[in-house]
C-alpha cells in the first residue's frame, strides 16, 4: 500500500498563511490602538477648546451686563449725549389691538386698507 502524504503539502501552504495571518493581525491591533489614541488627543484638544470658548463667553456676558445695566447706560447718555430718563408720571403708553387699523382714503367710502 502506498500511502500519498498530504500533510506535508498542506503545511506547505497553512504554516505561512498562519504566519502572515498572526502577522496581519498583530499589525491591525498595533494600527488600530494608534488610531484611537490619535482620537483621543484630538477629543482632548477639542475638549480643551471649548472649555476656553466658554470661559470666553462668561466673560464676554459679563462684560455686556456691565454694559447694559441702568447705572452704565445713565452715566453714558447724560455725559456724551445728553440724555435723560423719563418721568413715570409723564410716560403713556400705547396699547396696540387690532381694532385700530388705518383707513383707506377713497371715494368709494372709508375702508380698511389690506396688509
């Protein structure tokens, strides 16, 4: 009986596809943990930007709170422009309803005019 030997044909070919697989697989793993560490400083870096855009915007807020408050905009308008406040007493104000809507000047009669 003769007996064909296989398995030296098939270790021919399986002990280098191992290799290049444990290989292939080695270098994936190596790649791949780069590529997240990258992700990581870059979500750091990020991160660190927006912490400084929100201390920039409580500080810009505040800045325009000073701005804008009464004691501010007094001291601004009376110097430079000459402005005062109103009285309460001598202030009116207008309430506006959809009742009172300009007219239309015709000879056909008074009618609302359209928006």
């Amino acid at each position: 009986m003769t007996h064909v030997n296989r398995s030296g044909l098939f270790s021919f070919f399986l002990v280098p596809l191992s290799v290049a697989l444990i290989l292939f697989g080695i270098f994936s793993i190596v790649w791949l943990r780069s590529s997240v560490r990258t992700a990581e400083y870059s979500i750091a870096a990020l991160d660190h930007r927006r912490m400084e855009i929100l201390r920039d915007r409580k500080t810009l807020m505040a800045e325009k709170a000073g701005l804008l408050s009464i004691q501010s905009v007094k001291s601004k308008g009376s110097g430079k422009l000459a402005l005062v406040f109103p009285d309460r007493i001598k202030v009116v104000y207008v309430k506006k309803d959809g009742k009172n809507t300009p007219f239309k000047a015709s000879l056909e009669g008074r009618q609302l005019s359209g928006p």
